[in-house]
C-alpha cells in the first residue's frame, strides 16, 4: 500500500490511529493522542510452602498521553518529533497513578525512498521482531533482545513494501561523578527487520549490550547483591518471530536465545525460549486468545536447570472503536531442579479508551 510521507512519520510514532489533529497548515501537522487504562486485577504467588495472596486492586494499566509532529520539507523530506507522558507508579502506591514520567521523546529526519534516521528516548532497531503474546495485562512471553533505550540513535527503512530493516546504537544514559555507572549499560547496538507477504510475517533481531565493568550491587527479587564483573560484561540475543493470518484465525511464534556473560566473575547465563500464540476474531468485536510460553535459563558451572512453563488465556470485546475491554487470566511455574521454586496466578479485567 502507498503511503503518504505523512502517514510513514505517523507510522513510526506509533501513535494511535484515532489521533486528534491539533493542527495541519503549511506543511505542519501536529497530532494528539493517547489513552486511559484500567485494571481490575487480583493476583497470588507462591514460593516454596508459601502462599502470598495480594489485595484486589484497581489500578492504573499504562495510561498515557503523547504528541506528534511532522513538518513536510523541501525534496520530498520531512522533519518529525514524539513526545509521549506515561503515569507509573513512581510513589509505589497500589493504585499505579503516584508519578508520571517521560516514556519517548525523539526527533528525526527521513525521506520515503532513503527510510529515517531518529534521535532521543526510543524503542530500538529490535522492537516490534516479537510476534507472538496477545496478552493485555498477564503477558507470560520471554524477550532475548533490548527493545528500548533512553539515548538511542536508530535508523529505519520501508521503502519496499511489507519489507522494514532497521538498525540502531544505544549511548550510556546512567552516570555518576561524569562517568558510565558500573553494571549499566555503556554502549549497545541492534539489528533488525520483518516482511510482511500474504498474510505472512517473518521477523529477526540482534541487540547487544556492553556494560561498565568494576563492582556494584543490585537489587535481585527484592534484595541486594554485590557483584564484581569480568574483564567483559554484555548481554546478547538472537530472536524470531514468525506470524500467519488464516481468516479470523492468527497464530503467532516466537524464538530466541539471551546470554549474559562477565556480570559476577566468569559467570555466564543462557537463556532460551519459545512462545506460541493463537487468536480467533469470534466476530468484529469479539476475540479469545491464548499464549504459551516455555523457557529454559541455565548458568554456568551449575547442573541446575531453571525452567518457566507460562500461559495466558483472555478475550476481547470492542465497546467503540476507541473503546476496549477484555478479561484476562495467567499461570506461571518456575521450577529449578525437580523442586517448585515459584508459581504466579492472576486473573483480572481491564478497559482502555483511546483518541
């Protein structure tokens, strides 16, 4: 489908598609959007002989309001800007409204034939390779890539229909006294694409991340740890994600492996998964869906293998096309060796209305 410069800046803010207009003359067009999100949910976990269940809680779900720009230049170029507020539980409240925080906030440059180069607080080349998980609230799928960054540098082209290839560099966003944080990111670099033909998608990415080696601590399932890097320090990962629309019917998989290796010493972890997915349009309103996920993290000089058996079932109903709602249910097991290790159960119902 031909698209107008206008509609592939709009495309790359991922705004929503029921954007307002703010303003449009002269080559300039600015667009609102954005979107209120609740959760009712209750959830329980249990570790061990130990169960913990948590209040019902009706929360925020990732509301969030944001802004576009694209200015039209001269030789078929164009000038683009995103700024996108997120509220977060920054206060650690239960209610998820305590804070509110900047999620995105880039601009670029780009002509249609050429693709687009960004600058700023962004999603990275990686983003948007996972195609399975239909999951609202409950998402149990695994991720080998870095999708996001607070300082990237990405490019993106589409100028092949269905075909979008991308690569960017991440610079160092967390410093102390002037210098890169130990155990933060220092640099990183990703890769990646998809092509979409006859109801195909095939998608790949890389990303990898160097970290600031030395000693630092770091909060693990709610307590610290102390921890002295190797000579190197970096994540890395490879992930796939395949997807086939059928009608009303969509199934979806994904694939991947993550290492970590240099974070305590010579440690390394391996990491590998895969994700299934399946969603049935019942009629124009209404879909189920059902995800599956299964991993597998293994370190280094352990025997111990630490497996994850994920799913997550729900449906959807669409009030209005601004309106949506949806129930939704979760259940994961995390068992190390031949021994529970910890068993996470949610159930919830939620509602989103966007412009």
């Amino acid at each position: 489908m031909k698209k107008t410069l206008v509609a592939l800046a709009v495309t790359a803010f991922a705004a929503s598609a029921s954007a307002v207009t703010l303003y449009e003359k002269d080559g300039t067009e600015v667009k609102f959007d954005g979107s209120v999100r609740l959760l009712l949910s209750k959830s329980s976990e249990t570790e061990g002989r130990k169960t913990t269940d948590k209040h019902s809680t009706l929360k925020n779900d990732g509301s969030r309001v944001g802004v576009s720009v694209n200015q039209k230049l001269d030789n078929g170029l164009y000038a683009l800007a995103r700024a996108e507020l997120r509220l977060n539980n920054a206060a650690n409240d239960a209610h998820g409204f305590g804070g509110v925080k900047a999620h995105r906030a880039y601009v670029g440059l780009g002509k249609k034939e050429l693709g687009q180069v960004t600058f700023g607080n962004q999603v990275t080349a990686a983003d948007g390779v996972g195609q399975a998980s239909f999951a609202n609230a409950f998402g149990v799928d695994s991720s080998a890539l870095t999708t996001s960054g607070a300082s990237v540098l990405r490019y993106e082209y589409k100028g092949v229909e269905g075909l979008k290839l991308g690569a960017s560099y991440s610079f160092a966003a967390d410093r102390t006294k002037n210098e890169v944080t130990v155990g933060k990111v220092q640099n990183g670099y990703a890769l990646g694409g998809s092509y979409e033909f006859d109801g195909f998608t095939v998608a790949a990415g890389y990303s990898r991340d160097n970290f600031k080696t030395g000693q630092f601590k770091e909060k693990e399932d709610g307590v610290e740890k102390a921890y002295v890097t190797g000579k190197k320090y970096y994540k890395e990962g490879f992930q796939v994600g395949l997807a086939k629309e059928i009608d009303k019917l969509t199934l979806a998989f994904n694939t991947g492996t993550q290492v970590v290796v240099g974070k305590n010493g010579n440690s390394k972890e391996t990491l590998v998964f895969l994700t299934p997915s399946v969603k049935l349009a019942v009629t124009d309103k209404v879909s189920v869906y059902a995800d599956y996920d299964y991993s597998r993290k293994t370190e280094k000089g352990s025997l111990d293998k630490t497996k994850t058996h994920g799913v997550a079932v729900g449906s959807s109903y669409k009030l209005h096309k601004n309106v949506f709602t949806f129930v939704e249910g979760s259940l994961s097991r995390e068992k190390t060796g031949q021994q529970d290790k910890k068993i996470a159960r949610n159930i919830g119902a939620g509602v989103r209305v966007s412009w």
